[in-house]
C-alpha cells in the first residue's frame, strides 16, 4: 500500500531527529553540529566517478539542501562537515559533482593541499593507486579516509601505515558496514548462544572485492584473529559464484570455528550465528525508502569519519594492516591457489592482487 506524504514526511522527519541526537549525543566534539557560530570542517572528496560513496550517498548527506543526486537526501544537517573540493581522475565528472554540492573542482590530485581539513576517498577503482594519491595529504598532516579495500598489497598498505606514522596524521580505513548499528547489537548477543559453532552469511555481491563488506563486518563482530582464508570463485572480478571461507582462532572459553560467506541476491547481508546454546541472527534488508537507507545504511560511517577529523582516534594502524591482509590472503587464494586454503601472514609483500580496471589511472599523474 502507498505511504501517504504527510506519513513519509513524518517518518523522514523523526528519523533525523533521532540521528541528530545519536551525531550529538555520542561524542562530545561532535555535539552541537548545527552551531551557527561552528565553522563547518572543509572536506576535500577524492574520487568521485564511477563506483564511488560520494555521488551514491556521502553527498546526499553533506549537502542536504543541493541538487539531489541519488533519489533525493535527508533534507537536513546532521554534520558539521561539507564539501569544498572535488577531484577525480575524469575532471568533468569532478566538475558535474562539485556543481551539485556546491564544491571547487580541482585538476590535479594534490591541488586540496593546504584547503581542507580532511580528504576523504569515496572510489572503488582508486584503490590500486590510493598510497600515491593519498600521500601529498600524510604528508602535510591531513586527515586521510582511505576507501576499502584500503590497499592491493601489503607493500602499499605498509607505505601508506608508515608515512602515517611519520607525519602523526590521522588514518581511517573502514568499510561502511563496520559501522551499522546492527555490529553492536549483534556482538553484545553473542554472550546468549554458548560457544559458536559455526557463523554462515550471505551479501548481495558480484566480485570477490565487493565480499569485503561483510569480511571486515565479521571482523568487527568476532575480533581479527584469523588463521586461514580461502576463497572459491569462478572470476573474482565478475563472478557467477563465490564463497569465502574465514577460520577463526578462537579464544579462551571458544574452539576454533568457521565463517562462511556466500554470494546471493535480495538481501544486503544477513548472518546467522550457531552456538551451543542458541542461534542469533541479523540481516540488512534493501531499504526501498531514500531516507532510510542513507539514515541506517550509510550515516553511521560519516560519523566516525567526522570523529576522526576533529582528532578522535578510530583503530590503531595495526588494525588496518591486518584487515588488508585478512583480505589479501582471499585474493592469493584464488588467484595462485586455486581456492584452497592459505595462512594468514605467508601472502608476500609485494604480491599485488588482480584490479577490477588496471588502466583506470595514468601513472603519469604521478610524476611531477
């Protein structure tokens, strides 16, 4: 049945109330977000084409009052963050999003320099090259968000870690699923269901990189103490199937178990958690209504990333690192062992995984 608009609207309306309060009342340097007297934190958005958050969803949130880009926007401020510069390695698709919110279009990758207080990459295809465009910003001490998968090898994802440390400049590396609220819920039942047996979930993907979504969430619910990893798959850049197998250690009081993830269509993700004790479970619909998926989808990430620009700490680099790797070690399973298992910590340095496009950017950008 059809919601009427003034039901729709009364729904957005309550929606962002209850955000606005979860943005204001979980972090004291991000209360008050709507302060006239606050100046608003200058966002430089990186990578901005195709496959990227920005046009998807971060800009609808950070520009509420524009042009809509995706079906329309919450139609509110719930940060205290916008968006001043824009740049993509197709500089009219940066100049066509920069019009939308409202931005400055840049030329080249580094252009930002000395104009933001934070970058944020919303690019999918970037991430091969992330630790060259990425560095300009660690290096001046800018607040970098790094989009996942983070890095296609150890040696980048390492250069990136290290430059970081060097300069004392803010990373985060997250995948927006990390961040749902349904992580937390979760985690907190899983002291119901006894000693877990096994976990099996699903996700809406095509490719093995696009699994991180729900890799990295498991690794937010079950800790990153895996042992193995193996992925089955017919293409990992455009597949039929795909299952990605994750061993988990165990800890003190829990065997090891396996988690399971398979590709499927409907829903997001959903997951279902085995123990001796009982069985807990969680899945993300596709939300059919705008309003609520930016609200429960997508929000919850920008708000760790604004808490990270105003100098909150997210996860220690060490995280990061291991993150990459757990997501590495898939990649080398099936591309060099054909889906069988491989230990997490014996992928090679400078193994470089397979891109989803090799010649999306020019190297020549690059030399100046």
């Amino acid at each position: 049945m059809e919601k009427s608009s003034n039901r729709r609207n009364f729904i957005k309306t309550s929606a962002a109330a209850g955000a606005a309060s979860l943005v204001a009342g979980t972090s004291s340097s991000v209360h008050a977000a709507t302060g006239k007297n606050r100046r608003k934190l200058r966002i430089g958005a990186l990578a901005v084409g195709e496959m990227s958050f920005w046009p998807y969803s971060w800009g609808d949130i950070l520009s509420p009052h524009g042009t809509h880009l995706n079906q329309g926007s919450l139609e509110t401020d719930l940060l205290n963050m916008e968006i001043t510069h824009v740049w993509d390695v197709n500089y009219e698709e940066a100049q066509k999003f920069a019009s939308i919110v409202g931005a400055e279009a840049v030329k080249n990758y580094d252009d930002m320099v000395g104009k933001v207080d934070g970058v944020a990459f919303g690019g999918y295809y970037e991430v091969p090259w992330q630790n060259k465009l990425a560095r300009p910003y660690i290096e001046a001490g800018i607040p970098t968000f790094l989009d996942r998968p983070f890095a296609y090898s150890l040696r980048d994802i390492d250069e990136i870690l290290d430059l970081a440390a060097k300069h004392n400049t803010p990373i985060m590396a997250t995948d927006l699923y990390e961040h749902i609220h349904g992580v937390t819920t979760l985690k907190s039942k899983l002291k119901n269901i006894g000693e877990i047996e096994c976990v099996h979930g699903t996700c809406l993907t095509s490719d093995y990189p696009a699994i991180f979504h729900v890799q990295f969430m498991i690794l937010k619910i079950f800790g990153f103490d895996v042992e193995q990893v193996s992925v089955i798959t017919d293409n990992p850049i455009e597949c039929r199937y795909l299952v990605g197998n994750y061993l988990f250690k165990g800890w003190q009081g829990q065997k090891p178990f396996l988690c399971s993830l398979t590709q499927t269509s409907g829903d997001l993700y959903t997951l279902t958690i085995t123990g001796t004790d009982g069985i807990e479970t969680a899945r993300l619909p596709q939300l059919e209504d705008r309003s609520d998926d930016l609200l429960t989808h997508h929000l919850p990430l920008l708000v760790d990333m604004q808490r990270m620009f105003e100098g909150e700490s997210y996860e220690p680099f060490d995280l990061i690192r291991k993150k990459t790797e757990i997501f590495l070690t898939g990649f080398y399973s099936t591309l060099e062992r054909g889906g069988a298992p491989v230990n997490v910590g014996t992928v090679p340095v400078d193994w470089c995984a397979l891109p989803a496009k090799p010649n999306w950017i020019d190297e020549s950008i690059f030399k100046k």
